[in-house]
C-alpha cells in the first residue's frame, strides 16, 4: 500500500495537504504531537474519502521518537512511503537581541532538524524503489527574511538549500524533492497577525488558504510532477521580496 505521510497533519495546512492527497487516491499517515482529538478528527475526514488513514504521534524535534516511530511502521513489508510531506513546524518570534536560547533551538529542532531524521529512512526506502515524491513546505520567511522571525527564516532558508542539494543527490533515482514556500495563510500559526497590516502589500489582496497551499503539494506530489525537481514554488498572492 502506498501512503503520503504527512508531519504536522492534524490541523491547517498539514490537513489541506493530507484531505487533497487522499482525494488523489494516496492512503495518508499523518504526523501530530499533542493534539489527539484534531488528529483523530482529521483521520475521519480523511477516512471518509475511502482510503486508509493511521496516526504517529511523535515529536519531530526529538530524534529518538522519531526514530522508534518510523522504524516500527517502515517495518511493515506491506507498507511503504510514497509521497512524504515535510510540513510540521513552530514559531517563537523574538527579535534576536532578546531570543532566548531556547527558542532558537525548538525552533531549529522542529523545522530543520526533523527534516534531516525523517527524510533520511524514508528518502533511502525510496531509492531502493526508484521512486518517490518529497515536499517541504517552507516559507516566504525563508526567502525574503523577517524581522522578528531570525530563528524561523534561518530554519526555512536551510531547508530550501537542503531541497535543492537533495533533489541532484536523487535525481536519476526517480525522486523529485520540492518545496512550497506559502506567504501569508490564513492557519491557527497566523492567527496573531493583523491582515489588516500586510493585505495592502499583497497584490491578491487578502490572505491565503491552506486549500490553495494543499493544490500545489498534491501537483508536486503527482506522477505528472516527474521532471520538475529542486525547485521552491511561492503561494503568497504575489508577494515577492
């Protein structure tokens, strides 16, 4: 069975991803570390699309709950990791004069951290297949830098060069590795942002979904996405820096 793992999948964005993926035909297994009741409410909407849903709970800033998750379910011969979706992630916005250590590293753990000890087992089971689709959703923060976000936007800009670097690594492998760079979203990690300061910068006008987010992880994710690699796609309403 092939299945689109998703981190950070209970809720905003990681749901959009996962609810498309499953109307794609992809059985989804969803990556959450706290929230049981919105990642269980999330397996039922996925659930009711008609394809199989599981839940790992574990903390993606933590390398050895990773490790003892993953290793547990890529055991399973009759299971294997199609498409993985890199989404989890956090803010702790500080200016770095005043950042405490703390949030630097929670920060870093999650975002890049959790990239490099998920991607590794799951990128070497896709090279003994040939095949395979993986995603990094990362930030207009990445690429344009944001005051106030210097632990978030070092994070997200690592991870688009580790996109590019891994996509030449895997190429001739039959693995593609994107990213998606979303601007503004309308999700629970936006909720504290006044639109109202930053829509008159946005050409589109108004914030985005996590839907129009969710459109272009599933094109990335697709049979028809084989010849576009190590490329980093911006969702921002045309927000450019």
């Amino acid at each position: 069975m092939d299945f689109a793992f998703v981190t950070g999948g209970s809720r905003g964005i990681g749901r959009a991803c996962a609810l498309h993926l499953a109307d794609m035909g992809l059985n989804i297994l969803i990556n959450y570390r706290s929230n049981d009741e919105a990642a269980k409410d999330t397996q039922k909407m996925v659930e009711e699309k008609g394809v199989s849903c599981e839940l790992l709970k574990f903390d993606v800033g933590k390398k050895d709950e990773i490790n003892a998750a993953l290793d547990s379910w890529m055991a399973q011969e009759d299971k294997n990791i199609e498409v993985l979706v890199n989404n989890a992630g956090i803010r702790k916005d500080q200016l770095l004069m005043w950042m405490k250590d703390e949030e630097w590293h929670d920060v870093l753990d999650i975002s890049l951290n959790g990239f490099f000890y998920i991607t590794r087992p799951v990128v070497n089971e896709m090279i003994k297949r040939k095949s395979g689709r993986i995603v990094n959703v990362v930030s207009l923060s990445g690429i344009k830098g944001m005051g106030g976000q210097t632990n978030y936007s070092a994070a997200k800009a690592a991870i688009i060069g580790a996109t590019k670097a891994l996509a030449q690594e895997v190429g001739r492998r039959g693995i593609t590795v994107n990213a998606v760079a979303p601007g503004f979203i309308k999700t629970d990690m936006t909720e504290d942002i006044d639109p109202k300061q930053f829509r008159s910068l946005i050409p589109a006008g108004r914030f985005g979904t996590a839907e129009e987010v969710a459109n272009v992880v599933g094109f990335l994710s697709s049979p028809g996405c084989s010849y576009v690699t190590g490329e980093v796609i911006s969702v921002n309403g045309g927000l450019y820096t």
